[in-house]
C-alpha cells in the first residue's frame, strides 16, 4: 500500500507539474500591455474600421446615383491609373499634384506654427494680454478660412500665396488656442514654487510653461494639420494657377470622372493620416524629452 501510494503521490505531483508548466510559459509569452500586444490590437481595430468603411461604401454606391458615387473597386482602378499614367486631361504626374499641395501646406502650416506657439505663449501667461486681444481673436476664429480665399487671391496677386495663408489661417487659430489653454491649465502651486525660489519669469517661462505646454501643442498641431488639408483642398478650388490635389478633383468633377475624382480624394485622406501620424509621434518623443506626461 504504500508503494501504491508514493506511486500516485508522483503521479499527481507530476501532472501538476506537467499542468503548470504551459500556464506559466503562456502568462510568460502574453503580456497585455507589450509594446507587440498594443501594436496587434491596433492593427486589428484599424482593420476593421477600413474594412467597415468600404463595406459601407460599396452599399451606399449599390443604392445610391452609380454614376456620382463609383464603388471603391472603380475608384481603385483610377487611383492605380493616376500614378501610372497622370493625369490625362491636363497632363501633370500624380506626384507633381501631391508636390503642389503638400508643398503649399507645409509652407502655410509652418508660419502658423512659428506665429501661434508664442503668441499663445504670452496670452496664456499674461492675462491682461489675453483679455486685450482675445475679443478680436474670438471674432475671426469662427470665420471659414476658405471664405478668404478669393480675398487673399486677389490681394496678394497671387494663387500659390493665397492658397499658403488660407492653409496659414486655417492652422494657425487650434495651436493658438490649444497652447493659451495649455498654459492657463498650468498648476498654479508650481508657479507659486518657483517664485518662493526666486526664480525669475523668464526661467519661469523657460522652464516651466514652455515644457508644460508641449502636450497641449502637439494636440492643436494634429487639429491645425488636418483643418490644413481641408483648406488647401478648398483654396485650389479657387487658385486654378496652383494645381495641386484640389484643381486635379475640381477638373475631374468638370468632366464628369467621378472615380477621378474620389481618387484624388482618397490621396488626399491618406496624406491627412501620414502627417497626423507623424505629428503623433513627434508628440511622444517631445513629452519624453521634457518629461512631460500628456
């Protein structure tokens, strides 16, 4: 009997050992919060998310007017044949077209940049500032920027200008905005610190409203980016001289192309998402740099 037993003892114990062995690789293998897991469950939902939108597209292309609306597989074709062959009515390369645009928003996106973050800076810090200028800012911020457009055409004399400072206004108000916001948010028991330190308000601003502030203009470069693509899509409806994305949809739309035309929007929403992705990531290596959780 008890050679029966120590017999099932080691069996049991065996088995146990056995069974807990493969729990123990699994919980090593699979980790939930890997950087690999997040990167998987982000593919998978951003899957499903283009998987659902062209399920809807080609519904709504089945039900709704053929002719306006092609299926995406129609759009796929011209999208193909566009950066093959250009664009067969005016001639131009799909590139030259993608050039124009995003040379054109780049421009326009960079002065708003470099006039918005220290100017919400400031409005952010000093309140008499704020309450001075921010009336005529609340004005002009609801304005379309694209409603200035045929103004600034005529006024600089110029297509590619106009259409860099529709792009420029555009940009310009969501880094404003979301930079003196950033700043006003900024805990007021640390600025209190730094002065019981003697700190002065210049090392103040250096040191602790610039970094604290970064998180908030990532968020409003992100917005201005993506308002940016609208509104050079829309100035080029108007500054035919430029070319770009938005004279190629506009002339395909002329000519009765639809898919062209959904073509040269689809080019447009995939630039949108590069450089929102880009402004994303430049965000996280900023707020690593300074330390500053966003």
């Amino acid at each position: 009997m008890s050679g029966l037993k120590e017999w099932l003892m080691e069996d049991v114990s065996g088995s146990k050992k056995q069974d807990s062995q493969p729990a123990g690789r699994k919980n090593r293998s699979f980790d939930p919060d890997s950087r690999a897991h997040k990167i998987c469950v982000n593919t998978a939902y951003a899957a499903i998310s283009i998987i659902m939108l062209v399920a809807t597209w080609y519904i709504v292309s089945w039900y709704v007017n053929k002719t306006v609306i092609p299926t995406p597989l129609e759009t796929w074709d011209a999208l193909v044949d566009f950066f093959e062959n250009g664009d067969s009515t005016a001639g131009g390369s799909a590139w030259s077209y993608i050039r124009s645009s995003f040379g054109t928003l780049l421009k326009g996106f960079l002065i708003a940049l470099v006039l918005a973050f220290p100017i919400g800076l400031l409005l952010g810090s000093i309140p008499v500032l704020d309450r001075l200028f921010s009336p005529a800012l609340n004005v002009l911020r609801p304005i379309a920027p694209v409603a200035w457009a045929p103004v600034l055409i005529i006024l600089l004399q110029s297509d590619a200008s106009g259409a860099m400072m529709v792009v420029f206004i555009g940009a310009f108000f969501p880094i404003l905005t979301t930079v003196s916001f950033g700043v006003k948010k900024i805990d007021a028991n640390l600025i209190n610190a730094t002065k019981v330190l003697g700190a002065t308000w210049s090392q103040t601003f250096v040191k602790i409203t610039v970094p604290a502030s970064v998180p908030f203009l990532m968020n409003g470069v992100k917005t201005a980016l993506g308002i940016g693509w609208m509104c050079i899509v829309s100035a080029e409806l108007y500054a035919s001289g430029v070319g770009g994305l938005g004279n190629y949809i506009t002339n395909q739309a002329g000519l009765g192309a639809w898919p062209q035309v959904y073509a040269g929007i689809v080019i447009v929403g995939i630039l949108g998402l590069i450089t929102v992705l880009v402004a994303d990531y430049v965000s996280k290596v900023l707020n690593k740099k300074w330390g500053v959780e966003e």
